[in-house]
C-alpha cells in the first residue's frame, strides 16, 4: 500500500534479500487495485508475514 514507485523499490530490495538468502518464487506488484480488495489483505503494520492469523 503506498505510492506504487515507493512500493516497487520494497519489493525489488526484498526480492533481492529473498534471492540472498533462498529460492525466491514471486514478486507482483498491483499498481491500482480494486477497494475491495483492501478487506482480504493483513493488516500488520509492524512488517514481517502477514495473514489473517496475524502470524509471523
């Protein structure tokens, strides 16, 4: 969420930590999605993997 240049320079710079450190399978960036599909995302704000569970 963001300003989607913003976004895709977070992306690159974990894809590459991803790539350092094991096997990286995917990176999408959604530059305007659609409003609804802000209800199915995590809301962790803290950083880390998300989820509903809130799991890290």
């Amino acid at each position: 969420r963001g300003d989607v240049g913003a976004v895709k320079a977070a992306t690159d710079a974990g894809a590459a930590a991803a790539k350092r450190v094991g096997e990286l399978v995917s990176v999408h960036v959604i530059p305007r999605p659609h409003s609804d599909v802000e209800m199915i995302l995590p809301q962790n704000t803290k950083g880390g993997f998300g989820g509903k569970s809130g799991g890290k």
